[in-house]
C-alpha cells in the first residue's frame, strides 16, 4: 500500500509541540510518509519546553526521518514533486506574516513555496499570542490563497490572552484528508454562536 507522502513544518510555538508530535502519530497511523521541517527556530532554540536536541530525536523517533532544516533540503521539493501535501504546525505569527507578504526565508516557508509551485495543497495551523491583533491581517489573507488551506482555529484564552488564536491540533488529519480533496473543512472558526434566524 503506498504511503502518502507529507511534509510537516514546525515554528516556533514551542509551547504547542507536544500536541504537534502526537498528531504526526496519528498521521503515521493512517498510512502517511511523514518528512519533518523545522523553521530556523523551531530547530535551534533551547527552550523551557524542549531542548533543540530533543526536538530532533522526538522528530525523527516518530517518522522515521532526521528533520530537514536548510533551505537547500526543502528547495527541491516543488521541482521533484516530492509531497502531496505540506503542513505548518505551529505556525507562528512571524510566520504567517511572513508567508502573506510573500517572504519565504526559512526552511519552513520555503517548502511551503516550493510544494506550492505545483498546486498542491498547503494546510496551516495557527498559533499566535496576536491573532486577534497585528496576525488578523496576515491570516485574512491567508484565507483567500489558492490552494491553502487552514486547521479550524479559536481564543484559547479569551480572559487570560484575549487576542491569542490556535489551531485544534487534533482536526489536522480531517483537516489534511479534506485539503487533499481540494476542500476546506469547516467551520474554520471555532466556539461561535449559532445564527438561528436568516
């Protein structure tokens, strides 16, 4: 049976990490070749959360594959046609601001860039202190991309952090089963209210 070859992009959300490695289990499960990409933080800084090192070793321990972190790694994935689809999760707001004004200058964006070029899909999940701030622009935009697509998202704290949005990490394999399909899954927006008239 073949596998599904996928790319798996971090940034660095470090906080969101743990989430994000249960989910590429999930994704090994269900039949998908994951390759992990680290944006140049996610796969350099120590942190309260994990060291660099372990960052690696959980990354590769899980799919089989030493993450890629350098732009000439990831450049060839769009002329190769090395993946049907790319992930960025977490994808930071940095990055997404990034990714909306067409600067793709780490190992993450660039992949994604580069899988782009053969209209393939790209999913992303947020995860930004400032989503409902300086990100709201960036992931505006993102929304109206072709061939993007975004893992339903809400406040994770409203009263503590009251403009931070993330992503419900387990929605990515509906969320990447959905995309492959060229579809967004919905609602993008989570918690809201129903509307009961028209």
């Amino acid at each position: 049976m073949r596998k599904t070859p996928i790319g798996f992009a971090l940034t660095g959300s470090f906080c969101t990490f743990r989430q994000v490695f249960a989910v590429m289990r999930r994704l090994i499960d269900l039949s998908y070749d994951v390759t992990p990409i680290v944006s140049y933080a996610a796969g350099r800084e120590d942190t309260r959360f994990y060291s660099r090192d372990q960052v690696w070793a959980e990354l590769e321990s899980i799919t089989g594959h030493a993450p890629w972190s350098t732009l000439p790694e990831v450049e060839p994935i769009g002329p190769k046609k090395l993946m049907d689809a790319y992930i960025i999760a977490p994808m930071t707001g940095a990055s997404m601001g990034k990714f909306a004004h067409g600067i793709f200058d780490t190992p993450a964006l660039l992949g994604a860039k580069s899988h782009l070029r053969n209209g393939r899909p790209v999913l992303i999940a947020p995860s930004t202190n400032d989503g409902l701030s300086t990100a709201a622009e960036n992931i505006g935009k993102i929304l109206t991309m072709r061939n993007v697509y975004i893992v339903p998202f809400g406040q994770d704290d409203p009263v503590g952090k009251p403009r931070s949005l993330v992503a419900d990490f387990e929605k990515i394999p509906e969320a990447l089963a959905a995309a492959l399909a060229g579809a967004q899954t919905q609602p993008i927006l989570l918690g809201g209210l129903k509307n009961e008239g028209k």
